[in-house]
C-alpha cells in the first residue's frame, strides 16, 4: 500500500552498501523504520530530508504485518535551519527526538504526540536562549499524554493551589506526580522527593504554557539542572526501559 504522511526523522543506521534504515516518527502511523535505498549513493534522491530532526514530507509502500516500510519519496517539509547553528540548539533538538525514539512503541500513532514533537522541534530552532527549557516543557507535556502527567495545581493534602501557596520547598511524589506543600509536610522526606519552591513553579509553568513560551523562562543553573534530574527520574519511574537522555549529556559535558 503507498501512503504519504508527515513525519520527524529520529535516526538512521547504514544499511548495506548505499541505504540507510531510518526511523520516522510519523504523523499518522507513529514510530515506524524504513529503508531508504541509494541514500549513500551518489543517486540519493533524498538529499538531506533524512537527517535526525527534519520534519519531512514523505511516502512509502508500507507493508502490513512487516515491521520495516520502504521508503518511496521525501523532502524536508519544514526548514529549520538554525538547528545545526550551535551545540546548545542541536543538542536539545537531538535530546527531543532521542526522548520520542525512546518512549513511544512501534506503530502506535498519537496526533498530539506529533503535533508537540514538531512544536518542540520549531521552538528550538527559533528561540534564541533558554533552548533547554523547550526540552524540559516538551517532558511536561509528554508525560500528560502518556497518561503520567504531574498534578501540580494543588497541594494534594490541603488543596490549597499553587498559586495561593508560598512555598519555600514541596515535596513531588514520583509515583504519580501529585505535590505536597511545605505546611503540610514540615520537613518529613515520606512524601516524595523534596523540591524548592521556585523549581516547583518552573515546572508549573512549563506545564502549562505553550511550548514556544518555554524559553523565555529564565532559570539559574542549579534549578535547570535540578529540573532535569527530576525530570528523568521520573521518567524512568513511570517508562519502562527509559535512561538517561545521551544528547543531553553529550550538551552538559561540553559546558
Ligand atoms: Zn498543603
């Protein structure tokens, strides 16, 4: 069957002599792998629509019951020429799609999931600070699509909201993403892991707003960094056979 549908290029491997296998995170059929022959050859007729982050326009002759499509056509769809720009912006657009390749099952398509991968994509390639921040909102907002979004509206005790609370610190439990405040808990560890009161409304925040609006949230180191270390625990908590984002420390280790 030939079908045409949007997608984000993930990743490719060489494949053979001249093809690559490319994994594509498609608009209407989700994470799926195909073969695109001559891609290496001087023939390629794809030219640089299969690199990791394009979104691309694309068709192939998708074979039921197989688990690898052939690749008949595809062209960049969106120019996001700034990603390649420096290694702040291409390490957390690599940390974006590196997180979709990870998490999401084969052939399980999600139209929000795609529509926040390419929101994502298009964010980081235009903000011109705070990339990171594009990452860490687009993890907020995955979760809730995947059905483990923190609950961070309210104290899940006193259920006095966030924005009525002041809080120096909270507590954020993993298993399911509810909050605890500072008067309800003292300073006792068994509700969660302990989070400062300013990391728990950067989280608020990124949660709730536009994944464009992201990077104009201005964080210090300590709470950016703390930020994506609770961010992964609690993926690896609630996704299975998660680890830690490589693009992301590959960006880290370079600072
Ligand atoms: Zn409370």
């Amino acid at each position: 069957m030939i079908v045409e549908t949007e997608g984000v290029i993930l990743h490719g491997m060489n494949y053979r002599d001249t093809s690559k296998i490319v994994t594509v995170y498609t608009k209407k059929f989700g994470k799926i792998k195909v073969v695109a022959k001559g891609v290496r050859s001087q023939k390629n007729k794809f030219g640089s629509s299969l690199e990791p982050m394009t979104i691309a326009s694309i068709v192939l002759y998708k074979k039921e019951h197989k688990d690898l499509h052939l690749l008949s056509k595809s062209e960049i769809a969106v120019v996001l020429n700034r990603l390649q720009e420096n290694q702040e912006r291409m390490y957390c657009g690599l940390a974006v799609v590196e997180l979709v390749s990870m998490v999401m099952h084969d052939e399980d398509g999600n139209g929000k999931v795609y529509e926040l991968l390419t929101e994502s994509l298009t964010a980081v390639n235009a903000a011109e600070k705070n990339h990171v921040n594009v990452l860490l909102s687009f993890m907020m907002k995955l979760f809730g699509e995947l059905g483990f979004g923190m609950n961070l509206q309210k104290c899940s005790v006193c259920q006095k909201s966030i924005d009525e609370l002041d809080v120096t610190h909270a507590f954020l439990r993993l298993s399911d993403g509810t909050m605890t405040c500072s008067d309800c808990t003292g300073d006792l560890q068994t509700n969660g892991t302990k989070v400062s009161g300013g990391m728990l409304k950067s989280l608020y925040y990124l949660q709730e707003n536009e994944i464009k609006q992201a990077s104009s949230l201005a964080l210090s180191s300590n709470v950016k960094n703390d930020l994506i270390a609770t961010l992964e625990s609690y993926l690896r908590y609630h996704s299975e056979g998660s680890r830690t984002l490589k693009s992301l420390s590959l960006l880290y280790s370079t600072q």
